[in-house]
C-alpha cells in the first residue's frame, strides 16, 4: 500500500491549495486515507474480495449463491452479527459505497465520496468505547409515559451532538474553516515524515491560522480527525 503523495511534500501550500475549497464530504475522506487502521483493512479488505473474484467470477457471471455461502465472504459486525465485508466495511468506516483505496486523494476519486449518516446508539450505560464512537448515557424508566422522556433524550443528544461538532473545530469563522482543517492534514503528513509536532506546527503557522493551543494538542486533534471525527465532517 502506496501512503498518500502528499506526505513527502507536506512544506508545500501549493500541493495542498486545492482541498482548503473542497467539500466536507471530501475533506473527511482525506483524513481517512491517512488512517492506518484504514490502509490496514483496505489492504486486506481488497486481497479477499480478488480471490473470492477469482473463485467465483465476475458480474454478471459470479456465482452469487457459492460467494455467500464462503465463510471469507463474511466478517462479524460491531453487534456481533455477520456482515458481508463490503457492508462491514461500510459500517466500520462510514462509507456508503465500495471501499475507497486509500492512495486515491480526492481530486482522483472517480466521484466524490458518499458518507452513511452518523449514528448514536442508545444504551443504558456507556461511554467512549476503543473505536472512538460517542455512546451517551440515558437511561428510560419504562414505568413512566415514554413521550417526555423521548423528548428529553433528543435534547440531551442535540447538545451532544453541538460539543462534539465544536470539538471537531467544525465551526472556526466560516473562511477558515477549510484552511485549519488543511493545516491538521498537513501537520498528519508532517508527522508521517518522523517530523516533531512542534517543528511542523511552527512552518505550517506561516501558511494558515491555526487554533491557539500547543503542538502536541494540535497533533492530537489532528489525530481524532484521522481516527474517527471525520464522520462529524459529514455533518457539517
């Protein structure tokens, strides 16, 4: 797997001009390119597919009915459930179509990117969980008319959905919004490099307006958006 033209090239605004004007539906996709969990499944994703192609054919001539019945064909999704691999790579990653490779930028898609829509689980408990997805704690007293507590529940996860898009930095001062997000894949492509967050964070202030906070926490902002803030994206 071939990683992103843009990381050895990272010191050059020029490279990057074109993504400050793109979509947010775009922008999410390149930080999910630069995501290794991402390059991982991709790579193993595309190596299953092709020999079940081989075993099986291709459209129109596959043979649809030996292809589900391969237990390679399938993989276990977040609740436990089989799920043909292209759908649990969908419900893993969010995109709604099949399974981008990781060495396209956006400018090189065949069509822009199509994004599920995000999600939020309702449970008794919970919290972050290891994949990074926001799981509100509510809690329903089934003895009591449900309507208000519906009501409530929305509002609560209205205001979460609020935090977590201006956690995201989602709403900077609307000419910027593109440029700071730029700024985090630069300084991710930077990091790519082996180059300190504070060296990458110092050449990149001369190019963009960066948030005012230390380079290890911009770093790590970037971070979450590559690991899983990109669906806020979506959103935006």
């Amino acid at each position: 797997m071939t990683a992103p033209e843009e990381d050895t090239a990272w010191r050059d605004r020029a490279r990057y001009a074109a993504l400050a004007g793109l979509p947010f539906t775009c922008l999410a996709w390149e930080f999910l390119r630069r995501n290794p969990d991402y390059r991982r499944d991709y790579a193993w994703f595309m190596e299953t597919w092709q020999a079940l192609e081989r075993d099986y054919g291709h459209p129109p001539q596959r043979d649809f009915h030996r292809w589900r019945q391969d237990p390679r064909a399938w993989r276990a999704g977040a609740a436990g459930e089989d799920l043909l691999i292209e759908c649990w790579m969908a419900e893993r990653w969010g995109l709604a179509r099949f399974p981008l490779d990781p060495a396209l930028a956006s400018h090189r898609l065949a069509a822009p990117p199509a994004w599920h829509e995000l999600a939020v689980s309702l449970q008794e408990d919970g919290d972050d969980d290891d994949a990074g997805e926001y799981r509100p704690r509510l809690r329903f007293d089934l003895r009591a008319p449900l309507e208000k507590q519906v009501d409530e529940a929305r509002r609560i996860l209205v205001a979460h959905q609020r935090r977590l898009r201006r956690a995201a930095r989602l709403e900077p001062p609307g000419a910027q919004a593109g440029d700071v997000l730029v700024a985090y894949l630069r300084l991710l492509d930077a990091e790519a490099d082996g180059v300190p967050a504070g060296e990458a964070v110092a050449a990149l202030g001369a190019d963009h307006v960066l948030p005012e906070a230390a380079p290890d926490d911009l770093l790590a902002r970037a971070h979450a958006l590559r690991d899983g803030d990109y669906r806020f994206l979506v959103m935006a």
